[in-house]
C-alpha cells in the first residue's frame, strides 16, 4: 500500500491518493472527518484553525460506503485560501504589491529549500513544508484505522511530556487513558500535568515564544509476525521510525524503552518468555511490541519527540537572503504548540504503517480474503 499526498497550505487544497487499499471494507466520510477534527484540537494552536473545518471530499475508490480496492483520492479544501487567491493564484501574474518573504526561520525548511529549488520568494519553500499537510495522512491513517479495527486492533496516542512538563499519574487501562486523553486539551490524561503543560504554553504565548514535547502511541491487539527481520526495509520498527520521522517538527522516535535501554545491563532490559494457557507471555514490554523488527503480540509502544515549532513571534536572528544582511527572522501566522494536534497525527501515521504491514502479511486484495487468511494464520500460531 502507498500514498502520494499534495497541496499548498494557502493553495486551494489538498490531496491523497492511496493505492493498494483492499476492496470491500465499510468505510465512514464521519469517521475520517473525526480524525480531521481531533488532528485541528488542541491548545496553543493559532488562528487557521478558526477557519477551517477540515473535511474530506471522496472523488474515487468508494462506492455505496465501500472500498472498491481501486486508488482512493480524498481532497481537504482550504476554506483560508479565499483570503489569498491573488497571493497563491495558480495562473496570472505576480500582484505588484506581493510581499515576498526573504529571511528564513531557524528550524524551517526556508533557507534549505529556498537553496535546493532556486526560490528566491521564501512562501515557494514554506507552503508545501507546511504541517498543515499532516492533513493527508490523518485522512489517509482513518482509513487504515477502519480497517484495524476489523481486526481488533486499536491506536492509542497520548502527550506524556510538555517542554519540561512530565505526565505521571497514568492509568493501567488504556480505554482509561484514551478517554482520559480526549477529554484533555493537550490530551495528556494526567489531569495535574495538564495544567502545568497548559501553563508553559501561556508562557510560551506571552513571551512570543513556542514548546513542543513528547506523545507516546499505543498499538494493541497486533497478531505476531508483523514486519520482518529478513531485510532491513522490511523491519517494522524502521518503517515506524521513518514514517514518524517524516512528520512536521519531529526529531526523534523511541520503541519500548528506547534510549533508556542503552543506560541498562541486558537482563533489566529483555522481557522474560514465559507460556500459559496456550499462549506466550511477558511480563514486561521493555522491547515495545517488537523484537527484531518483527511485532511480537504485545502492544507496540513508540516515543515521539516534537520541537518547538520554528516560528517565533519574537524571531531569532537570521539573514536577509536577497540583502546577505543581518536581520530579524520573518514570521508567519504559526501555532505555538501543536503538540496534541502531532499526537493524532502520530497516532494516524502508525495505524497506517501497521495496517500496510497486516496487508502484507494476510495478503490485500479483499477485506474477506483477509479475515480468511487472518482466521488461518491464528489457528497456526495457537499451534506453536
Ligand atoms: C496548519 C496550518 C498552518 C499553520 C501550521 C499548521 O496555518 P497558517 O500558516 O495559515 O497559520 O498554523 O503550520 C505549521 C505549524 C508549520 O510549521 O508550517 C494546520 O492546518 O495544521
């Protein structure tokens, strides 16, 4: 399964085109816009999303609610981009009072991507590096996500740190911590780091200033045998990594215990085997669900850093591109936290990757087909 995803942030909309998605599933157009909702919530967010309503326009691949397991294309327009037609027209003339923006932002794409495609208007580079482009994905993971679902297999994603903010009180149950998360408005489902996160992002708010964090997600219900260790691409941890990695301001993942694991002796860090009523077990997850890039039927648990977002209102010092001389960075209409918006990204990018791995190893053609297979591989796997 693949996608390609495309749009400007002011353009007149976006796209995603998935190929490879198996036919016959019940898909909803209110389950997706959900996820599109969740992904525009959040506090510290900025103005944009006072004015979209992010929803899904299905023009291939569904028919009567159902997948045709022909390429799906969803379009989210941006209802902002009637404030900009002149600004991002895609023909015409340049207007002649154009701002164009030649001071890049620390931290963005700006000076990079202004370098590498030989813009000299900086709004060419940050349109398209935009994260309001992770709406594509969440449209693309809700799909995925109905199709886990079939399976019983669920994505739970919650914010655990807020710039030095630590969530603590943590409940066992995960339909708990769920709903404990999207009660919350940072989705942290410790109701006293809450307040604490949501006082750091006042702060960050009146000092012009911006904060990011860490979310964790929670896969359950993964058969064994996801992913594979025969080659390295094919190794799940990998793909999670990578697919995580590729999202807007994020510049770390950890699996289980991640980095932690490099601080310990083996034995305090590998989760004893042990077999009970026709099943192994363990105790401990330390390996998040995954041994050797292979799921191992425990929940897979990722860590995801997100960085502060890189434009300040009180911008860091940079340099005028056309002038090469000193100046203050530009500063475009921001958020100045989208951690909790990043969570449900996250927790899209992962329900897709997980559901590309279950295809592949139950075989994509049709959701039948694939209970079939499904029903087969667990009556051998409760042989072993
Ligand atoms: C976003 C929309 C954007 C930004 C944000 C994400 O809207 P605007 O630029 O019109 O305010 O708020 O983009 C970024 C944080 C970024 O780094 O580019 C959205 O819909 O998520």
């Amino acid at each position: 399964m693949r996608y390609l995803s495309a749009g400007e942030s002011h353009g007149p909309g976006l796209t995603v085109v998935i190929d490879g998605f198996p036919s016959n599933l019940p898909v909803s157009k209110e389950y997706i816009d959900e996820q599109l909702r969740r992904r525009q919530m959040g506090y510290g967010r900025g103005f944009r999303q006072r004015i979209e309503t992010d929803t899904v326009e299905v023009t291939s691949g569904i028919r009567f609610g159902r997948t045709l397991g022909t390429p799906i294309t969803m379009n989210v327009v941006n209802r902002d981009f009637k404030n900009w037609t002149d600004r991002m027209a895609v023909f015409g003339e340049k207007p002649e009072d154009l701002k164009e923006i030649y001071r890049p932002r620390p931290g963005h794409a700006d000076l990079a991507g202004a370098i590498k495609y030989d813009h000299e208007d900086i709004r060419n580079v940050l349109e398209r590096a935009s994260a309001r482009n992770t709406a594509t994905i969440v449209a693309a993971g809700a799909l995925a996500k109905q199709l886990l679902e079939q399976f019983g297999i669920e994505v739970t994603a919650h914010v655990v740190e807020l710039c030095d903010v630590v969530a603590k009180d943590l409940p066992d149950s995960l339909d708990e911590l769920r709903a404990r998360a999207d009660a919350s408005e940072v989705r942290c489902a410790d109701a006293g780091a809450e307040a604490e996160m949501i006082r750091r992002i006042d702060e960050a708010k009146e000092n012009g200033d911006t904060v990011g964090g860490i979310f964790e997600v929670i896969v359950r219900g993964c058969p064994i045998g996801l992913g594979s260790y025969a080659m390295p691409d094919r190794k799940l941890d990998g793909r999670l990594a990578g697919a995580l990695m590729s999202i807007q301001a994020i510049k770390g993942v950890e699996i289980g215990l991640g980095f932690e694991a490099a601080r310990r002796f083996g034995s305090k860090v590998h989760d004893p085997i042990a077999y009970a009523n026709g099943s192994y077990l363990r105790a401990t997850n330390g390996a998040g669900g995954l041994e050797g890039g292979v799921t191992n039927g425990e929940d897979v648990v990722v860590r995801v850093a997100m960085k502060p977002i890189s434009t300040l209102y009180k911008p860091l010092p940079s340099v005028n591109m056309k002038t090469k001389e000193t100046e203050l960075a530009a500063i475009e209409r921001s958020d100045y936290c989208a951690l909790p918006a990043a969570s449900v990204v996250g927790e899209n990018v992962v329900a897709w990757v997980i559901a590309d791995a279950l295809i592949e190893k139950l075989g994509g053609d049709s959701l039948e087909q694939m209970q079939d297979n499904y029903e087969k591989y667990r009556e051998r796997v409760a042989k072993r």
